[in-house]
C-alpha cells in the first residue's frame, strides 16, 4: 500500500492581473490594425509591416491571458513540458504565453463506491458500500504522478473499503469490535486507509460513510435468525435475572416482617410458582387450593 515519494509537489506559478495586459493588448492591436489600414491607403509597406508586428505582439500576450474560476487550478507546463507551477487566485491572469494550462477543480466531491459482495473476518458473505468525501489538495501530484486521478481514487477506495470490510466481523459480542456495532470507529479506520492509499495522487480524503451493509442475500435470512435468537436469549436471561431477585426479595420481607412461617418446601413451592407467573409468556391462571400444601 506504500506509495513512492513524489519528486513533483505544487508551487504558485508566475503570473500578474491579466486585466492590465488585456487593456494594453487591446490598445496595442488597435493601434497595428490603424496602421496596416493607413499603411494600405497610402501604399506604405513599412507602416503596414510595423501594424502587422504589433498585431501578431498583441495576439501573443493576449494568449497568456487565463480566467482562474473559484476553487479552481490551472496546471501549468511551459511549452507543454515542464512543470511550470499552479494557478490558485482566482480572477483574470497573465502567464508566460508559451506555458499550456490544465484545469483541475480542487472542489469537494462525492464518490460512492459500488455495492462490494466481500468475506468478513468470520468467512461470512456480506455486501458493503460507502461514500467518500475527497477533494485534491496537490495539483501537481494529481496531475503528473498518475495517470487519471479520479480512476485512481474511486479503485483505490473500493479497495480500502474492501479490506476494512475483511477486516471485521460482521457482528461480534460486545467486547469485539464488529462492523455492525462499531460504525463510528470502523469509518474513522476507513477514512485512514483510503487517505494512505490515495496520498499519492496529492489527494485528501475529508471523511467516509458506510451507507450500506447486509449480509449477503443467501445467508441473510439464516443470520437473521441467529440474531433473534440471541436477543430472546438475553431477553431470557435478564427477565430471569430480575424474577430471582424479585423471588429473594419477596421471602426476605416476609421472614423479616413474621407475615408467615415457612418451611423449606413451603420456600421452594413459593419460588416455583412465582418464577413461573414472573418468567412466563403468557399471563399465568390462577388455581384455588382448598386444601393444604401436602395435599
């Protein structure tokens, strides 16, 4: 997953108001165009020659002029080559008329990943998808150290959200960190991995979501059934957890206010039939004893 170290990383490039230059380049090619005018009427080929040179001058440092739009950047190359630097402030520019100029919007974006079929820790087939929050931080590096920037973020994204999906189970205990029950760590880690693996592309992930995660559709009912199980499982135990200390209470009172005298069959025919009314179902159904107890 490590990336090379970059030997291209952004700088400003050279440039001024290009509203100065524009105003001067109008006046200029106004002025070669009176001239080649003038220099046709009255048959003067120097006047023509030199109204000619100036509009070709003017053209020229028209040329450089480049609009810089908000949260916008123009890479820049001199003569389509080397790396002549980066155009942030927006506004009307002027730059070296021999550089070319790409546009890379350095805006914060949207990727959503597609819905990835993967194992998790435990060999359960699980679908997981996620959206990450980017935006190119170097221009420089996006532009010259991959081939196309935006193809390798939206791979290298899937692959990190595919190998934090591996990584975990699905659902765990409460003690083990899980996909399901841990979404807030289990983003932060992906937010790590994918900005490690797209650090070299001069991009900065902002955050991650994972907008969606269920098993697989062959074993989604099968594990849908094991999670009612274990939650009427520990429903069970906790009702009975609570019956017990109801029971215990109940005996404690009636010792310690001399209600009744109780032998130990009395305490266990007691406790018998308040765990049942306490831990069952259904509403239990009272029967009349006319007798004793013995009976």
């Amino acid at each position: 997953m490590a990336a090379t170290q970059s030997t291209i990383t952004e700088r400003p490039g050279r440039s001024r108001n290009g509203w100065l230059v524009l105003g001067i380049g109008l006046l200029v090619e106004l002025a070669g165009v009176g001239l080649i005018v003038l220099g046709a009427l009255q048959t003067n080929i120097p006047l023509i020659v030199a109204g000619a040179v100036l509009v070709v001058l003017a053209s020229a440092a028209l040329a450089g002029l480049v609009l810089v739009e908000p949260n916008q950047a123009r890479v820049l190359q001199l003569l389509g080559g080397s790396y002549a630097g980066t155009l942030r402030e927006p506004g009307l520019r002027w730059m070296n008329p021999l550089n070319t100029r790409r546009r890379i919007s350095t805006r914060i974006r949207n990727l959503e990943t597609g819905k990835a079929k993967v194992n998790d820790a435990d060999g359960n087939p699980i679908e997981i998808s996620a959206v990450i929050v980017w935006q190119v931080q170097d221009t420089a590096r996006a532009v010259f150290d991959v081939d196309d920037f935006e193809e390798f973020v939206a791979v290298q994204t899937e692959a990190a959200v595919r190998h934090i999906a591996g990584s975990y189970p699905y659902d765990a205990p409460a003690d083990t960190m899980s996909l399901r029950q841990n979404a807030a760590e289990i983003t932060t880690k992906l937010s790590e991995e994918a900005a490690e693996r797209v650090r070299s592309a001069g991009v900065h992930v902002v955050e991650s979501r994972i907008n969606q995660l269920a098993y697989a559709p062959e074993i989604a009912q099968a594990m849908l059934r094991r999670q009612q199980a274990g939650a009427v499982i520990a429903a069970r135990e906790q009702i009975v957890m609570g019956a017990v200390g109801m029971v215990a209470t109940a005996l404690d009172q009636l010792e310690r206010e001399h209600t009744v005298e109780l032998d130990e069959e009395r305490k266990a025919a007691m406790v018998s039939n308040l765990l049942v009314v306490l831990c069952g179902d259904q509403g239990a159904q009272p029967v009349v004893n006319t007798g004793s107890l013995y009976q």
